[in-house]
C-alpha cells in the first residue's frame, strides 16, 4: 500500500482509492449548487434585474422614435402656418398642432425622465447586489 492511501479501501487493479470518486462527486455537487447561499442567488437575481432596468432605461433615452415623429408634426405645422396666412378658417387647426408639437415635445421630455430613472434605479441595484456578496 502506498503512503498517500492510508486509511481508504484499495483494490489492486483500480489506479485510485475506492473513496475519491465518491468525495469527488460530493464537491462537484457542492461547487454546483451547494456553495452558493440564498444571499448569493439574490444578489446575483438583484444584479440581473438591475443590468435589465439599466439597460432598458438606456434604450428609452436612446430610442430614436419620439425624434421622428416630432419632425414630422413639426414639418407639418410649418405648411399648415403657411396656409393660414391665407386662410381664416385654418387658425383653429393650427392652434391644435401647435398644441400637439408641445405634447410630443412633453413626451419626449418625459421618456427621457423615465430613461434616466431606470439607469439610476438599475445602477443603484448593481451596487447593492455588489455590497451583497462583499459583506
């Protein structure tokens, strides 16, 4: 018997001990599933959503869809003032595209707000996740 096998079973034609396989499994599993507590499963689900809110935040702010939409309101509000220097009956339209230019420009403010909101909200949800694990 050699000297590193003290103390476990050996069969003569097996190149280990009978017992390491069964350890090996043990901290495989362990590495797998068992090493990580519920405070790691949740700061790694708090990182998770955090890195989502930050980035769904980003793609809000980034969205090119508000800029379009309110080029063309607004190029379209330019031929309508053009008309109602010619027109009478055309002023109350233009009052209600001009009012229509100001709610689109509002939402665009607005989606801006929320877009920053959620990258602070999934920064601030990264960090916490980080304090997590380190404490």
């Amino acid at each position: 018997m050699s000297a590193g096998l003290r103390g476990t079973a050996y069969h003569p034609r097996m190149t280990h001990a009978v017992g390491e396989d069964r350890i090996g499994r043990k901290v495989m599993a362990m590495l797998l599933f068992g090493a990580l507590t519920m405070r790691d499963y949740m700061a790694v689900a708090m990182f998770a959503l955090g890195f989502v809110a930050c980035v769904s935040g980003l793609w809000t702010m980034l969205g090119r869809e508000y800029q379009q939409t309110l080029r063309s309101i607004s190029a379209q509000s330019h031929r309508l003032h053009a008309r109602a220097l010619t027109e009478v009956g055309v002023v109350p339209v233009i009052d209600a595209a001009s009012r229509l230019v100001d709610a689109v420009n509002q939402l665009v403010r607005t989606a801006m707000g929320v877009g920053a909101f959620l990258c602070l909200v999934g920064v601030a949800l990264c960090v916490i996740a980080f304090w997590m694990t380190t404490v």
